[in-house]
C-alpha cells in the first residue's frame, strides 16, 4: 500500500467502527511489529530530551546514504514543547569509546529560519533542548 491508500483505509475502517469524522496522517516513524528495515534504510537510534513534545529514545528511519539533520529529528519525534529554548539546543556526540561526549551548540530557531545549516544526526546522539529562562 502506499502512504495515501494506508491513511485512506485506516479512516474507512475507524469511521465505520469507532469514530464518526477521522482525521488520519501516516508516520513514517511508526512501524508495526517493530522494525521497518529494508535494503533501502536504516534504523538509527538517537535520545532526545528536555523541552521537547516526546523525550526519550528515538529509532528514525533513515535512507541508506542521506542524512537527517537534528531539526528533523525533533520534529519527527513530536517537535517542540511549550517554553522550549530552540536557540540554545545542543547536542552531545561521542566522538570515541574512551573520550567524553563532545558538546556541539546548535541554534534550531535558525535552522528553522533557513540562516544556518542543519548538523546530521548520528546514532547514539543526544539532543539536549532546555527551557526559555525568563527574568523578571
């Protein structure tokens, strides 16, 4: 099935059984039975944390030779919530088994402006996106 004949089925049958009006979109990150592997992609697990919609671990799925970039990560697993700090993102990368994580500043409020690239995400990665600090 492609993507629009599988939200298309899926509405016809919470419609006719549960719901009066559905409104269905497709994830691409969501996978019955687990794992969405084929000789096209990839899983690449990533944690994402602090004031974001769905912290936790994340597996993406990725086509084999492209990259994804932190921004789309996020919004892929749930995006931004309230007080989020997208301008002091970072993310902490291990860079080999016996050294510390390095520390990559990110700017995401930029990213989504289109005035800065966006930094591939690797497996492994965590993206820390704090809370808005407000003075009074």
């Amino acid at each position: 099935m492609t993507p629009s004949q599988a939200e298309a089925r899926m509405k016809e049958l919470l419609e006719s059984q549960k719901l009066r009006v559905a409104t269905v979109i497709l994830d691409r990150t969501s996978m019955v039975g687990g794992s969405q592997s084929s000789s096209t992609t990839q899983q690449m697990l990533v944690y994402i944390t602090g004031k974001v919609a769905r912290p936790g671990q994340h597996n993406l799925t990725v086509e084999i030779g492209k990259t994804m970039g932190v921004y789309e990560a996020i919004l892929i697993s749930g995006g931004f919530a309230r007080f989020s700090n997208e301008a002091k993102a970072y993310v902490l990368r291990q860079a080999a088994p016996s050294q510390p994580k390095q520390k990559m500043p990110i700017d995401l409020k930029a990213v989504a402006d289109g005035r800065l690239p966006d930094i591939p995400i690797r497996t492994g990665d965590i993206v820390v996106v704090p809370e808005k600090v407000f003075g009074f």
